[in-house]
C-alpha cells in the first residue's frame, strides 16, 4: 500500500503539477484501484495521505476561524506604463547594489495559504481579512496539484492563488443551466464559491487548480531571492506557475507586460494584471512595507477590455417563458479574443438608465470577460439622428397584450399559444438534456415550424416521412435517421419527459428527482401540493408551479396524446428495491468500528450495502448507527458522546435476521 501510494503520488505530481504525465491514465487508474482493494480489506490501514483519501470525512458545520502568523498582505496597484516606471525606479532609489525584478502572472483567484508540517499537508486557509482567515484544509485537499506529502519533510507555510481553468469554468455554468441554478458570473466567483463549500463533496467536482508564488513562513531556508524559492517550491513537489520571469531592466518588465497583455486570451485560467517583485530578499526586507503592502512588489492591472461600436437596432425576443428580451444589435468589434455582434440589453427600465439610443456609438466590456454587455454611451458622438426606444406594448410574435407580472421589470407575453413561446418550447423539448433528438436542433425546428408541420410537441411524433422529404436540405438519408431518433426517444425515461415539458422551475436536477419518486406521469399528476412538499429537494415554488401545470387542460390534453402515441411515462433509472425499502438499514449511516467473531468488516459492509445503507469511516452528527465489535476504541467513545445509537454484534446479527437475510 506504501508503495502504490508512493506512486500514485509521484503520477500525480508529474501530472497536475509539472504537466507531464509519465504514465497512461489507464495506469493510474489501475493503480488507484489496487490501492481501493487493499484499504477496503485493511481499512486500519488506510494512511491519511494516501491518494485516495482526498475528499474524506463528513460536511462541516462552520469553518473554524486560522489566524495569519505573517499576514497576508495585499499589493498596490499600477494602472499604466508610468505606475511600472514610478514603481522601478522608487525600489531602485533605496537601494545601492543593482536591483532585478521577477514578473508573474497576476492569477484571478482566491488568495489561500498552505501548512506543510514535517513535509505533510495540515492545514490551508483563506486570506480572510489578511489576518485571520477560514480554514478550509477539506476543500483544498481535494485540489489534485496540491500534494498531501511534500518531497521534503520540510515545515513551511505558503501562499499562492487557488483558481477555476476556463474549460471546468465553462462545464460547470453549462450544468448549472441545464440543472436551472444560477450562474456564476466569472471563474474567480466559481472558485470561491467553490472553496467555500463546507461539504467537500462539492468541490472536489470543480476541479480546481492551484499556483503557488510566496511564502509566509520558512524557517530553513537558506534562499536569497525569489526566484530561487519558486524554483525550490516546484522541486518539493509543488505547483508553481510556469510563466514567470528574472527582468533587470524596466524595459524588459514593459516586455512582458506586452507581451502578456496579448497572449492572455490563450491561456487556460483569468489572469487579471501582472505581478512584479524585487527578487532579491535582503532587499525586500530593506524596502520593507507600508501599513497595507510590500514595497517591493506592485500589482499591474490589465484594463477591462473595452471596445467602441455602434448599436444599429434593438431586437425584440420571445423566450420560452414569455418574457421579452430585448437585444442590442452591434456594427461586428472584437472584445478579449471573440467578435461581438449582440448585447443582452435585459430590459427596458436597463435601457432608460443607460439613455441608450438606436445608432449611438457605444462601449462594449465583456461581463467577467464572457458575456458581452453595452458599458455605456458615448454621448457626446451623437449627431441628433439616432432614435429613442420603447417596448411595444403587444408581443411581437402574436400581437397579444405584454403585462408585468408582480414585481417583475421583465415584460412578457401571456399567451400560452404564443407561436415565438411555442417554438422555443419545442428546441427546449428535443435538446439534449430533455427528450434529446439527434438531428433535430433549432435549425430544423425553425423549418419545421414555417413549413407549418409542427405545433405542438406531439406534432413531433405525427411527423412522417414524404413531409419531411420537401424541406430544404433534408434528404433520404437524413430523414431516415431523424425518424428514429425520433422514434427512439419515446422510450425515454420519464424524468426527459418531464424536464422536456418545460414546467417552470423544473430543472433536469428536480425533474429526475420526481421521476424517481413518483414513477409514472399519472402519480405525479394526482400528486398534491403537500405530497409534492414531502420529498426532499422539492420545495413550495417547485410544487406550487407543478400543480398549476397539471390542472391546465391543455397539459392534461396534451398528455394523453402522447401517451396515445406511445411515449413512455414511467421512470427507468435505479430505484430501491425491495429489500433495501422495507429494510432499517436503508438510507441509514452506520459506522463499523472493532472486531466481529463472525463477520469481516468488508462483509458487514456488503450486508449493510445490500440493504440500502451507507457505511462511512468516520463518527460525525449525521452517523445513525455504529456497530461496534471488540475492542472498539475512539468511534464508540465518540459515538457516545453525541449520543449516538450503538449495537453490539449480537444485535447486528439479530437485525439482519429479521430482515432475512441471515438465518
Ligand atoms: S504576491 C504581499 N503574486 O493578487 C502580497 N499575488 O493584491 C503578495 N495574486 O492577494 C502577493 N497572483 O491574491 C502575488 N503571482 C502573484 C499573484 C498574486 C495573484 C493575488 C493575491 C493577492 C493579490 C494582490
């Protein structure tokens, strides 16, 4: 086990620190299994550091509170080339010998610090207020280029930015979405949310990444300049960023401000300016600090990327929920590395504040450098020809009456037959987390619907071939496939349905959820509002919006039309069988501690499993039950002093007798 551990830590290293695998991830996939088997067979020897036990323990109550030795400072910020200049040439001034900077990127992220005690990982912590800050050592150790064990048995405290890559930024807000949870606005908000999670659970699936570039505390070591820390950080195994660099001139600093400044869109994290410090230490200490930052290091930032552009109309859109966007179409600029054509304006009283025209010049920033949104106006490029605007009173799909509904700025359409509202109700149906029709994507919708072929969803499955034939790019063989897919997706589990149906307020999360609990469209169609309310996960918004959907006739209608054209209206996923239902074990968290005469742990654990329980390592507030053999030792005394029921063997035995599973 010490040595696959010993592995396994090694391919992690070369993975997720230097980013240069020495194995297959098959390889260590394989290891990481034999390792599983063996701490299943030795659970009492299952080393803490092992690789496997990244995301361990139970959720917290509360982080609890780590004070700074050395606070963690903040820097003063440079804004242009004269800032850098300024900068250069203060630190130059007070000192005699000749002076070298290092450049970094200046990483956007959350600033965290890390406790490494004889070579090991104990504790990491938020920078809080600089001088005290949470500690969340669950949440980092699931950071796969943060090493449990150092290549050293070295004790030493170090900073650096934990953040989001763009690519696990752009997968989780894509999630989120189809789920019907709020986005994050831009990756540093991710990661501190992320980070800020007391169930560790939920970080460990953001993947997160880590750059390490100071140190507050370091006995030992006999350093003298920065550059070499960063050199020796990276040889103990930790992650620093790659890209930095010795500069002795200003000039050579401006190079890299340059040149960064350009490549930034390439990289695969935010980078929001560039560090520069003085590298020397001695001279560090000689510059010293004011009462808030070092005066040997100064923060550039990049400006927001802006661009001018003229704003030539206001688009108005139907969602599918009725509300009306309007939308600023731009003259084509490129912003941070993409060309903007379109603007979310929200909505009118939006507009109004901002006084925006049609054919004015505006700037245009990317929202957390993604979403692009219109800054403001440049009024004084206004030549008296460009147009105030106002929301149409009627939709501008069916003509019917927009209202505001309670409190809300948003504008919408009311019509429940609104052709716009129809039509993005079935893309939303076909997509690929609904009912998910290959080959069957807005474009074709959009056709279809012209064509006058579909109406409604159940248009869909009446859809036949010769029909199909005479639109535009659809040919034999591409009508054969739609016909299936189509066909296909009547078998879907029901939870697709129901995502598909577009219910407001039910996510994929909430309709799988009520898949799972109801089984069949009719029980969840007789479901009460307090039937509704009993299942965990569903609240009074959800269940109130889904016994107004169900009391519609024209959901009632169209439901038994589809059941007439055969689409499936049962759920197909796990459920819990029998045995685990009637069982006492079932949903329970039960704590296996000391030996048994007739059981082995691992075969307890089955047992327990089969039966729909969960057996954890470890005695928290949320463990139902501890099953304690001989010689228990620390969990039954902590078991008891949360007051937590405990069997012996003798009862354990009992149970599963009653349950039949043991004669
Ligand atoms: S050095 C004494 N280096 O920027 C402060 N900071 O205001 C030493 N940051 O709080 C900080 N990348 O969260 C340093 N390469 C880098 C950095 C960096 C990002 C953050 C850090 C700090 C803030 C500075």
């Amino acid at each position: 086990m010490e040595q696959l551990t010993e592995e396994l830590n090694q391919y992690n290293y070369e993975y997720h620190v230097l980013d240069q695998p020495s194995v297959e991830d098959a390889i260590y996939d394989q290891k990481m299994q034999e390792l599983r088997k063996l701490e299943e067979a030795y659970p009492d020897l299952v080393h803490p550091d092992s690789p496997t036990q990244r995301v361990g323990g139970e959720p917290l109550d509360a982080f609890q509170k780590v004070e700074h030795k050395i606070p963690m400072l903040s820097l003063a910020n440079a804004f242009n080339e004269q800032d850098i200049r300024d900068f250069v040439r203060r630190a130059s001034q007070g000192i005699e010998e000749p002076i070298s900077f290092v450049c970094e990127l200046k990483i956007d992220g959350l600033a965290v610090s890390l406790t490494y005690e004889n070579g090991k990982f104990v504790r990491g912590a938020t920078r809080g207020d600089g001088y005290i800050g949470e500690d969340i050592t669950s949440n980092l150790r699931t950071i796969r280029s943060i090493p449990l064990v150092i290549k050293e048995k070295e004790t030493l405290e170090i900073r650096g930015e934990a953040y989001m890559p763009h690519r696990s930024f752009l997968a989780l807000n894509k999630e989120r979405e189809v789920n019907g949870e709020p986005l994050f606005a831009n990756p540093r908000n991710a990661a501190a949310g992320s980070l800020r999670q007391l169930d560790p659970k939920i970080a460990a699936k953001r993947n997160l990444d880590i750059f390490l570039y100071g140190v507050g505390e370091w006995n030992n070591s006999k350093l003298t300049k920065h550059s070499e820390r960063l050199v020796r950080l990276k040889e103990l195994g930790l992650k620093t960023n790659p890209e930095w660099k010795k500069c002795n001139t200003v000039e050579e600093v401006m190079e890299y401000v340059d040149y960064w400044t350009k490549e930034r869109p390439h990289l695969d994290y935010e980078i929001d300016g560039i560090v520069i410090k003085v590298d020397d230490l001695k001279q560090q200490e000689e510059l010293g600090y004011t009462a808030k930052s070092p005066r040997w290091a100064i923060a550039y930032k990049f400006p927001a990327e802006e661009a001018i552009t003229k704003l030539t109309d206001i688009e108005l859109s139907v969602g599918r929920t009725g509300v009306i966007t309007p939308t600023a179409i731009l003259n084509p600029v490129k912003v941070a590395g993409t060309t903007v054509q379109r603007a979310s304006l929200h909505n009118e009283d939006l507009i109004r504040e901002q006084d925006i025209r049609i054919g004015d010049t505006v700037v245009i920033k990317k929202a957390g450098d993604i979403i692009p949104k219109v800054v403001r106006v440049l009024v004084e490029d206004r030549t008296g020809e460009e147009k105030e605007f106002h929301m149409p009173k009627e939709c501008p799909a069916c003509g019917s009456e927009l209202v505001h509904l309670e409190e809300e700025v948003a504008l919408r359409c009311i019509n429940t037959n609104c052709p716009a509202q129809v039509k993005e109700g079935l893309i939303h149906f076909v997509s690929r987390n609904a009912m998910n029709i290959d080959g069957l994507g807005e474009k074709v919708i959009n056709q279809l619907f012209q064509a006058n072929l579909v109406k409604t969803i159940a248009d869909i499955y009446r859809l036949e071939k010769e029909e199909l034939l005479k639109l535009e790019r659809m040919g034999e063989k591409s009508v054969t496939n739609l016909l299936q897919a189509i066909e296909a997706s009547k078998a879907n589990s029901l939870e697709r349905l129901l995502f598909g149906l577009g219910i407001r307020f039910v996510g994929a999360k909430a309709a799988k959820t009520l898949a799972m609990e109801f089984e069949t469209m009719d029980n969840l169609q007789q479901a009460t509002y307090e039937d509704l309310l009993e299942v965990d996960e569903i609240g009074e918004k959800i269940a109130d919006s889904i016994v107004q959907y169900f009391q519609e006739q024209k959901v009632i209608d169209l439901i038994q039309e589809l059941k007439e054209l055969g689409i499936n209206m049962s759920y197909l996923g796990a459920k819990p069988t029998e045995l685990e239902k009637g069982s006492i074990f079932n949903e329970k968290t039960i704590v296996l501690t000391g030996k048994m005469d007739n059981y082995t742990r691992s075969e307890a654990k089955e047992l327990i499993e089969q039966l729909g329980g969960t057996v954890t390592g470890s005695v928290s507030k949320k463990t139902d039950l501890v099953i304690a053999g001989e010689d228990a030792g620390s969990k039954l005394t902590k078991a008891k002093q949360l007051d937590i029921l405990v069997w012996d063997e003798n009862q354990f035995q009992q149970a599963l007798k009653d349950e039949g599973v043991e004669s």
